[in-house]
C-alpha cells in the first residue's frame, strides 16, 4: 500500500472530534491509536478491541504523525541537570 493509499485513511473534519485527525469512518483519533500503541498495546489488541479496524488503519496512524513531524524542530521536554 502507497503512503497516498494510507493517508487516504485517515480524514480531518472540524465537525468530528474536534477536527482532530482519525480514522476514517470512526471516532478514533490518530492520537488515541498512538497512545494505545506507546503504552503497549499490540496491533492485534488494537484490531480485536475495535471492530472494524485493520492493520491498515494502525500503520496510517503511525505514517500520519511520521509526515506531520517532518519538518518539525522540537525543544527538549525536561532539560538534563
């Protein structure tokens, strides 16, 4: 799957959540769908917990927040003593 393939999975709408990104057809933020992932859920939690979703859907997510941090500059979150 191209990443035009996968981004087509993922849909912005200001009247849905917020106009926070998620995947399509659902109420399931990118960021939710991360945030399950950095706390250790697997793809296959994911995909049984919430029907409908594929393993499609999980690697948009993580391809969405790859191409929105490109060409971003961070600052440090804590600074080292």
């Amino acid at each position: 799957m191209t990443d035009l393939e996968l981004l087509a999975r993922i849909t912005v709408n200001p009247k849905v959540m917020v106009g926070k990104p998620v995947i399509h057809g659902t109420r399931l933020t990118v960021e939710f769908i991360l945030n399950l992932l950095a706390h250790g859920a697997a793809v296959e939690e994911i995909i049984k917990e919430y029907q409908g979703l594929k393993v499609e859907d999980i690697r948009a997510c993580i391809l969405f927040a790859t191409k929105s941090l490109e060409n971003t500059v961070f600052m440090p979150l804590a600074v080292e003593a």
